[in-house]
C-alpha cells in the first residue's frame, strides 16, 4: 500500500474516531434549558399571575424545560407592614394557584418551581416554594427556612420557618427535590446570604441552586450604598456557586412598590441572574423592566468543575462542629 492509500485510511480512521469521541460526548452531556420570568407586581392578583403565566409560555416556547418565578410571584409585596388582613391572600397547596400552574406544566411538559403564600393550618402559614413536575404533578415543596425581620420586610409576622416534611424521607428542611431534570436544591431570598443552607443542599446531591426573590433598595439609601447592596447580592449568591462547584439561578421581582399605608416604598431591582458553577454570569435581566431570561446549561460540567476544586474532597468535617453554636463564647477573651 503506497503512502497515499496510508494517508486516506488514517485520515478516515482518524475521522471515524473523532465522530465516536463527540457522539459518546453528546451522551455524556447533561444539558438543562432553564428560564427565569422577572416581572413587576401590583395588588391585581389575577393580573400578576397572568404576567407569570405569560411568561411560562414565552419560555416554553423558547425551549425552557425548567422554569423558575419570583418570590410570591402573584401578589404585590405585603410584608413592608404588618396588618392581619393579607393573611387573606394566602392559599392551600394544593391550591387554585398550584393547580392552575400544575395544568401549565403538563400543558407545556416543564418543570415550574413557584413561591406561593401557603396557608398550612388555620393560624400557620408559610413562604413555600412548590415544584411541578412536567406531568403536573407535584414532586415536592420548600419551606423558607431563614425569615427576616427588618424595616420593610416584615415577614416573621406573616411566616412560619420551614421545618421538614417537604421532602418525603428527609429529615432536613434542606433537602433537594428529585425531579425529570435533576435534584433541585430550591431555597428562598434570604436563604441566599446563609452559605450553611447552600452547602447543606450540595451535601444532598442537588445539582443546582434556585432562589425564587424579592430585594430592593430603599429610596433613604443613597446610590453608593445601594450599590454595594446590589453587588453584595450577587456576589454570595455567585459565591455558593463556586463553594459547592453547582450553577445558581436567582429570580428577583422588579419595578417599585410602596407599603399599604403608603409609608413605605421598596425599589426591587430586578437583575434576575444565572451563575455557573465557577461563578461566572451566564446571563442577567434588567433592573427595571420585565424578562424572560433563557441560558442553557451543561450540568455535567459540574462534576469536571469539582474534580479540579475538590472542595468537598478537603473539608475538615472532624473540625466543624462549633458551626452549630449560636456564637462561639467559650473563646472570646476579653
């Protein structure tokens, strides 16, 4: 065989195998199409679901599999005051609100994490996130665990912290949710500044982090302080994704909303986000306006990711159990 005829058959040899490389590839890649649906809120309930709703269907059509809303996605946000009267706007679960998302989802075949003002029991009510799985049904729910408590975000008032029972088998109100397109570690708002939750989520297999939100700034502060509140924001939440080596996605409401008895006035800044598990900004809505924000991600990246920052390899777990003191007062010296 003369060099030529050599030639051709390593070329097409060579050819064949680089064909097999990327098809075993493609089947070693696990992509998730993921979309978040940011939207201003008012006191028009039906007005504001059908703004989700609406934004459901633009991501499905865009080939969305999963679907993250807004923290209470379907009502203005009440908690800058407290008054008895929006216990009114809560909901069982199921619930007309899940069930008309649950229809959804089957409808499109996607998976819809949505946080909905539950009422659990008479008196006992909670900031709960549902997840829908594509056939609508529900697969499982997350309880807001870390409840704040400050000017303009009055929510212990209203919610009870989550304990388990949203996950059936756990023992953890941290525990990711088993769905078609992977173990959901779905946290609320004020969850996203606790690394100990994101870590717990990671610790139990989730494969990525999602934070239905609603954060603003005061009109008081000025534009530095507001600033560094935004920045902050992003950067913990960019943070527990490159600590636990999993994608974060973070979907915030916008637009401006003052309090029922007009004393008050929360500018919500949008910015909705999608991080991968290095940290890095794969895509971001606007501050002010209304998005459906679409990123496709390759979750299979996360165990490459974890293998060159093996971060879980070389925790020190025999040197961490003051982490759950309150404060650590045996070792202060005054």
């Amino acid at each position: 065989m003369g060099f030529a005829s050599l030639r051709r058959v390593y070329e097409s040899e060579t050819h064949h195998l680089l064909y097999v490389l990327n098809l075993l590839d493609m089947m070693c890649k696990k992509t998730l199409s993921i979309a978040l649906v940011q939207h201003a809120c008012s006191r028009d309930y039906p007005y504001n679901l059908e703004r989700s709703l609406d934004g459901i269907r633009e991501a499905a059509a865009k080939g969305a599999q999963l679907i993250l809303l807004q923290e209470l996605h379907s009502s203005h946000y009440f908690c800058q005051q407290e008054q008895t009267s929006c216990f009114e706007l809560a909901e069982p679960i199921p619930g007309p609100t899940s069930n008309r998302l649950a229809t959804l989802a089957q409808e499109l075949e996607i998976v819809i994490v949505a946080s909905l003002f539950e009422k659990r029991a008479a008196g006992l009510y909670h900031n709960t996130a549902v997840v829908l799985e594509r056939d609508g049904s529900i697969v499982g729910i997350y309880r807001k665990m870390h409840i704040p408590d400050d000017p303009g975000y009055y929510e212990k008032f209203y919610f009870t912290p989550g304990d388990a029972g949203g996950v059936p088998g756990s023992d953890s109100g941290f525990a990711p949710i088993e769905t078609s397109l992977g173990r959901l570690g779905v946290l609320i708002c004020w969850d996203q500044w606790f690394p100990e939750a994101a870590r717990l989520m990671s610790l139990a297999g989730a494969d990525i982090l999602l934070y239905p939100t609603a954060i603003g700034w005061d009109k008081q502060d000025d534009a530095a302080e507001q600033q560094r509140q935004h920045s902050a924001w992003r950067t913990i939440q960019q943070a527990h994704a490159i600590a636990n080596g999993i994608p974060v996605a973070a979907c915030n409401r916008c637009g401006i909303e003052t309090a029922d008895d007009g004393n008050g006035q929360i500018h919500f800044w949008g910015s909705s986000f999608v991080s991968g598990p290095q940290g890095e900004l794969l895509a971001e809505a606007p501050i002010d306006d209304a998005a459906v924000v679409l990123v496709e991600l390759d979750i299979s990246r996360n165990e490459i990711v974890r293998r060159n920052w093996p971060y879980l390899r070389d925790r020190r777990i025999d040197a961490y159990a003051d982490l759950s003191l309150r404060y650590r007062d045996h070792l202060k010296t005054d």
